[in-house]
C-alpha cells in the first residue's frame, strides 16, 4: 500500500517518519489516546477504518484491538493546520487505554485545573 502522493505532501514527519495521532470518542469527544504512525500505518487506517499505529518500542505497525478485542472503527480522519499531526474520531469497542481504562488521559494528575469561577 502506498499513501496518496498529495496527502503524503501535505504531511510534516518527524525526524523518525512519524506524525503524532489523537484519538478522541466519536460520540462522547472524550481524547482516548495519543499514538504515532507512519505513512503505513496512516494508508492501512484509510483503507481498512481500524486504528492502525507504529510502535516506536516494537519498531512495527499494530493495529488497535488486534490482540485485546478493543478495537477502533475510524469514523474521520483529520489533518492539522500544520500537517504534523492528524485527529481520528473513533467508535471505541472497550478501554482504549493498554491500562484497561477507557482512556489513557483519566489519571488524577493534572498540570492544569480548570478555573472554577469560569
């Protein structure tokens, strides 16, 4: 499979090929994940609508849910302003999070909180 030559353009990779993936919920908004991929795995996602990834650690694509059952159907696919990182909206079947959570961003730690008087 080879990615469309005018959305490969339209890419900014990073030094390793990579562009940064989130993953928000379709029907909630909820982020459920940040990943990376390549252009393999971006083309396999496009044509197949399940989240496919690179594993930086595994150095090899991995496809969401191959393995757990918690798999991803790719509703959207957006890319940024910058072209350096692209949005799914997914419909999530189980946790998303490799921890069993529904989301990889529902610690309690938080850099930030959200001012109440707003």
């Amino acid at each position: 499979m080879t990615l469309d030559p005018a959305l490969s353009d339209r890419l900014k990779r990073n030094a390793d090929g990579l562009i940064a993936a989130v993953v928000v919920e379709h029907s909630t908004s909820d982020v459920l994940m940040m990943a990376w991929m390549n252009d393999e795995a971006l083309e396999r996602t496009l044509t197949t609508r399940r989240g496919t990834y690179y594993s930086r650690s595994r150095k090899e694509l991995w496809v969401k849910g191959e393995t757990s059952g918690h798999v991803q159907h790719v509703r959207e696919v957006r890319i940024d302003c910058d072209g350096d990182t692209v949005l799914l909206r997914v419909d999530q079947t189980g946790p998303a999070c490799h921890t069993g959570t529904h989301t990889c961003f529902d610690t309690d730690e938080r850099l930030l909180l959200a001012d109440e008087s707003e």
